[in-house]
C-alpha cells in the first residue's frame, strides 16, 4: 500500500556553486500541516526557474521513500532527509517502474495525475555537492503530477489508484 509520508516545501535560497551565485528552491524541509496543489504548483513552495518546475504539467514532484536507501549508499556523508530531491510529496511503496503518463491517484482529497518523466538539472548536484547526482538519478524513472481534482493532501494519507 502506497502512503504519503512525508509533505514538503521550500523556500528560495542564493547558494554559491562552481563559484556562481545560484537560486533555487530544491531545499525542501517536511511540513506538519500537509500541502495544498494548486493548477500550477504547491502553495507557499518557492518555484524559482518556471521554464523546468511547476505549471500544469509538473505542478506537483512525487518521489519515492524506497529510493533513499539506495542514495545513502551512495552519498554516506550527507544526511538525507524527505524533500532531499526536491520533491513535494515523499511516498511509502511508491514504484515509478510501475507508473505511466496518464495514471491518476486519489490521495486524500486531491487528485493527481503522472504527467511527465522528472528532468532533473544541476540544482541536483548542487543539492548533493556533487557533479554525477544528475547521471546518477536518471538510472531509475521518476515523474512530475498534474493536479486534476480538489488539492489537498496530508502526511499518513493512503494513495489509491
């Protein structure tokens, strides 16, 4: 059973990588409250670059809490906690290997819909204080919703398809 465990959001924040002042808002931190989708993005999340994140189409980044074993492996030193890739909803049993553009889940009162493959860029490896973060994540498939129905969502909410 798939289960919402974590909801998250973030803010701006001006970090110097490979000496360039970068915006970004990939440093997302779990809330208590839950989150509301609107048509176009998460409500209070800071969307920096709208050309890559939010609109329609990825109003909304699932992530998968199996994946983050595998992650520390990799990356020993960081401490990873939900939000780490950036994304607004972190999800118990979640399988991307299973999802398909067009499927919807029902989770709580929302409902959403895989839109597209997730792209990640280099706020990736900023994130990770690497330079391979970015090669490294496209090995497993991972995917950006759309929101189709009433938006809000909370921590512990059962996702049903």
């Amino acid at each position: 059973m798939m289960i919402v465990t974590s909801t998250n959001i973030g803010i701006r924040k001006e970090i110097l990588w490979n000496n360039k002042l970068v915006s970004t808002g990939i440093f997302k931190n779990p809330t208590s409250e839950g989150i509301f989708l609107d048509k176009t993005d998460v409500r209070n999340d800071a969307v920096i670059d709208r050309k890559y994140h939010g609109g329609i189409d990825k109003a909304c980044y699932a992530f998968s809490e199996n994946n983050y074993s595998k992650w520390q492996e990799l990356y020993p030193e960081l401490t990873l906690n939900p939000g780490m890739f950036g994304e607004n909803l972190t999800i118990k049993e979640l399988k991307e290997s299973e999802l398909f553009i067009g499927d919807i889940f029902q989770i709580g009162e929302a409902i959403i819909q895989v839109s597209e493959p997730r792209q990640p860029g280099c706020k990736l490896n900023l994130r990770f204080n690497s330079n391979i973060a970015v090669k490294q994540f496209f090995k497993k498939p991972n995917h950006q919703c759309r929101k189709l129905g009433p938006s809000s969502t909370r921590l512990s909410e059962q996702i049903i398809k």
